[in-house]
C-alpha cells in the first residue's frame, strides 16, 4: 500500500492543485519511484489511498499496467483518515496475508524485498538515523524490538509490513498509526531494523528541491 492521501500542508504552495506524490523530483514523479521499488521486490498488487485531487493520481497512474502492477484505489472522500484510519479502510483490498506500507512522501534507496516478519511480530518497522529536522527520533530499538525509547532513539521511515491483526480492534475513520504502535511495543510484537542507506522526508520544498538537485547530479555523473 502507498499512502498518498494527506494533503501536503508543509509543501504548499507546491501542493495547492496538485498531490504530493505526483510532484516531480529527478525526473519523475515521486510515486513512480515507490511502484518501481515495490515491482522490483516482487509486489504486483498495490492498493493506493486518495483524498486530496485524488483523481489526479488515478488518472496519472490508472491501472498500474504501465508500471508492471496492479493498481486498486482506497478513496477516503474528501477528508483523509490519517495513517491509521487510511490503511484500516483499506484491508479488504490488502488481504489475509502481510503486506508493506509505504508513506508516499519519502523517498530511499531501501528495498522493499528485504521486509519480513518474525513469526511472533504483528508489525516491522523500518528505522532511520534522525534526520536534522527530527533530531530526537521517534523510537528505541533493542535486539530487533522497537522500544517507546532507548540510548539511541530512530526515526521511522514511514516504511513497514504489517499483518491484518495489528489492526484489530480498531474502528472506521480517522486515527493515527502512533497509539497502535505504542500497543505493540508494550506486547512485544512490534519489529524493526535500521536502514543505513539513504532516505529523505519530502516535507518541504526546500528537501525536495535538495532531493531532485542530488538526482539530477547523479543522472549526469557529477554527483
């Protein structure tokens, strides 16, 4: 699942009539780079959720066929439900089995493929080093544990794999994923693993434009 219904505050004026995830950044649009990652790693369904000009995804991406997958929609309306209430409106599409998540408004170099889930884990988070603009982090991880906190605190991605029953429980509508993930950390299934390579929050336009200058520079052999 690529969550790309939020509304983009922090990106404004860039994101006033278009989504964030059709924003263009090396090249391509910065979903474009999550489909390729996810059809890389084997993934040929995907369910993307839409709320703000959610249409123009739909039509940008259509089917997914151009990009070798398989695209449903979870349409939210015209207010999004969060990380939380999004991915819970959207588990008839995504099934009985574990699926990945992917935050529309990153963009990394981790591979999806490498994402499993330890018998006795409801969830698997992928963690980065702080970035400057969140230097306290938002988690501890001991012995492959995600922990409320730690001598060294992460920052989640916004990249995971969760099976259905992480979501039991809760009820339709708006909510955000924190609350869960303190649940699991108190029982002791909530997973996770540090990615050292490379991940950017795209929530300004200042990162983007510092993303797709670092692309641009790679496309040409300078960087």
């Amino acid at each position: 699942m690529i969550l790309a219904a939020g509304r983009g505050e922090r990106m404004r004026p860039l994101t006033d009539g278009t989504p964030k995830p059709l924003l263009i950044v090396g090249g391509k649009r910065l979903i474009e780079y999550h489909l390729e990652a996810v059809r890389k790693a084997g993934v040929r369904e995907v369910v993307i959720n839409l709320s703000w000009h959610g249409s123009q995804i739909s039509d940008a991406l259509g089917d997914g066929s151009r990009c070798g997958v398989k695209i449903r929609y979870s349409d939210e309306g015209p207010v999004a439900l969060e990380t939380g209430g999004g991915i819970f409106r959207a588990l008839d599409l995504l099934g009985p089995e574990p699926f990945i998540v992917i935050n529309g408004d990153v963009w990394s170099d981790y591979v999806p493929s490498r994402l499993a889930l330890p018998e006795d884990a409801q969830a698997r988070l992928v963690l980065v080093k702080n970035p400057p603009h969140h230097p306290k982090g938002d988690f501890g991880l001991e012995q492959g544990r995600v922990q409320r906190d730690g001598p060294v605190r992460y920052t989640f991605s916004g990249i995971a794999m969760y099976r259905p029953e992480f979501f039991n429980g809760c009820a339709p509508g708006k909510f955000p994923l924190l609350p869960l993930f303190h649940r699991a950390i108190d029982a002791g299934v909530l997973a996770g693993e540090v990615h050292d390579g490379r991940w950017y929050d795209i929530g300004t336009p200042e990162r983007l434009a510092t993303l797709d200058a670092e692309l641009a520079a790679e496309r040409l052999g300078t960087g």
